[in-house]
C-alpha cells in the first residue's frame, strides 16, 4: 500500500475530493507538466507478465493547445515517452495531499472525434518487449546477471534479505528476456514488482506482511461476492525443483502442498501431482528447495478462493496488499489483491478488486 499520512487515510473514509496530474516524459526531457485527463482507469493484474495498464482520454484540444500526436516528439506519442501519474486527496482546509501512483510507458495514442485515447503500460512493458538478438550468456553474480537483464530500463533495487550467490558458468537463454527475469527470481526464491517511483524491487517470495485494510461485506458501501468456480485444470500440489552440482550431479528438492482442498495426499489425489522446474542456475540442494518453495507461494495465488470486492475508490492499495476479507461465513479471512480497477478521477465510478485467500 502507498504510504498516505493519516490526515489522507482518514479523508479516505468519508466524502472527498480527488485530483489527478500527469506529466509527460522523454528521457531527462520533461515534455509537459501538466496533461488535461478528462477520464483515467488503472488495470492492475499481478498474474500478468505486464501487470499495470492504464487507459486516458485526453482532450483533442485544450486552451488552444492540440493535444494529437502529430509529432514524433509529442507528449502524447509513442517513441518512449513515459507517464507519472501523482493523485491527490483534498484533507480539508483547501489542502491537498499529493502522491505518486507510477510511472508508465505510453503504447498507443489515437486521436478520435474530440478526443485523445491514450493507452500506457508499467515499465515492465520494456522487459517484455525486448528480447535477445543473439544467446544471453550470465556471468558474474544471480544479482548482476538481474541488472544486466534489465538495466538501464529499468534500476533494480534489492531487498537486504536476499543472498546473493555466483552465476554457473556454461548456460544462456537465446530469445525471451522476460523469461530470463523469472527462471533468476526464481532461483533466488525472490519476487518482484514495479515501485510507483519507478523501480524494480525484488524481495524474498515468503516475505510476510501486516494487513493493510479490513474489507467487510455491505460496510460502506462494499459489496463482496465470493467466486463459485472450481476446476481441477492447472492444480499441483508438489512443487519440484531441480539443478546441477558443480560436480555435474542432478539434484532435486520437493515442496508438498500439504493445506487446502487439492493438498498432496488427500481426496483429490493421493498421488503427487507436480509442478516441475530446472535451472542450472540451482547448485545445491538448499536452493533447490528455496526456488521449490517459491514457486509453492506463487501458486497458491492462483489457487486460493477467489473474491469480487466493489468498494468506494481506495486510491493506495496496490496488488501484493495483504487484506482481511469478512463475507458469507468467513470473518477475517487473510487474502491478497491479486488484481484491481481504479477509476484516477472522481465520477469514475466504483473500485474493484479480485482477491484470493491466503488460508
């Protein structure tokens, strides 16, 4: 969650006024301070390999100024200019608390009618889309071989809880960069996001964190539904990883799934169903059962019951947020935001989140 003072928590709470500044950007070159937004949505979805995209409309003209991209280096173009959205919060006294939502890179901007549309994508869009000319060979440390994934797209910024380790030599990844990013996170049983000021933070994967809020069903205004699917397709509840010693030795660690509906040993199957990972990135077998572990905690995101969550605009929250869930017969229930819709401006109507259990 966006740290706000509790002036701004506060004003969240009851009837408020809302305000959005986005700047345009081109390298160092600060293009505009100020483009007029007549409506922006925010998209996040964790499970996604870009997980922010953000949707504005512009108006075409505004105090004589065209606001078409006309030009290769318009605000509104699509040659790397990049978006930082601040929103504010009126805390009474004709006072507005100010803070940043992110950076995002704009994708595409179509002049319609009156109107400018206007799609933009967290930085992570730049991993995505740049993949290798020719075969990655890491070299150095699991922590160098990240920057030079990803700098200078992007600074990486590493959680002090992590341990670096040296880098095996003999292996590459030929085409996808992405992908490269995840099997390193991996094999440091890290987990990473896109900080709203711009970095990639990586963390440990079973970090623990304190709730952030208490979602109950009808209390102002929240409306809870819990999901009524079910399926067994894409469930796994043995977790396996597996590397090479520096001996040339296979190895291999194991993390079961032993809580839950699907748990290994249990009516869904008593026979493991694995979930299967190699990297010779995995030197030991601690590391081994590290990245198994990891890969454990992620899964259980996507397997976990799900909610639906309407509530009135929360600017702050951001997905990774541990919530506390009260509908149907569950009090308390700890979750986590796995996805959520922010209206930026005031009248866009209600916030949505699609959260998942924890237990």
């Amino acid at each position: 969650m966006i740290e706000l003072s509790d002036a701004a928590l506060s004003a969240l709470t009851r009837s408020h006024r809302r305000r959005i500044m986005v700047e345009s950007w081109l390298g160092s070159e600060l293009l505009s301070d100020s483009v007029p937004v007549d409506a922006a949505f925010e998209d996040t979805d964790r499970r996604s390999n870009v997980p922010e995209r953000v949707t504005l409309t512009v108006p075409r003209r505004y105090r004589g100024e065209s606001w078409s991209p006309v030009t290769d280096d318009h605000p509104l173009a699509a040659n790397g200019q990049r978006l930082r959205v601040q929103l504010g919060i009126d805390i009474g006294n004709g006072v507005t608390e100010w803070f940043q939502r992110g950076w995002f890179v704009i994708t595409d901007s179509q002049a319609s009618g009156d109107a400018v549309n206007v799609q933009a994508a967290g930085l992570l869009y730049l991993i995505h889309e740049a993949r290798f000319v020719s075969p990655f060979n890491p070299s150095g440390t699991l922590f160098s071989t990240l920057r030079a994934l990803v700098e200078p797209a992007l600074t990486v910024v590493f959680d002090s809880a992590l341990t670096d380790r040296p880098v095996p030599d003999a292996m590459n990844w030929d085409e996808d960069r992405m992908a490269a990013v995840q099997e390193v996170t991996d094999s440091l049983g890290a987990d990473y996001r896109v900080t709203e000021d711009g970095y990639l933070s990586v963390f440990p994967a079973e970090a623990e964190s304190s709730p952030v809020l208490t979602l109950t069903d009808g209390a102002g205004g929240t409306v809870i539904t819990a999901s009524g699917s079910s399926t067994r397709d894409g469930a796994v509840n043995a977790f396996v990883a597996r590397g090479t010693a520096p001996d040339g030795g296979q190895l291999q660690a194991v993390a079961y799934e032993f809580s839950g509906p699907k748990a290994y040993g249990g009516a869904f199957n008593p026979l493991p169903v694995p979930d299967l990972f190699y990297s010779p990135l995995l030197t030991t077998e601690a590391q081994c059962a590290a990245a198994a572990r990891t890969r454990r905690e992620r899964a259980r995101r996507a397997t976990g019951r799900e909610f639906q969550v309407e509530m009135v605009p929360n600017p702050a929250l951001q997905t990774g947020d541990r919530v506390l869930v009260t509908a149907d017969e569950y009090t308390d229930l700890p979750c986590v935001i796995e996805a959520l819709t922010l209206p930026y401006k005031a009248g866009g109507g209600s916030q949505t989140l699609t959260v998942r259990s924890l237990t």
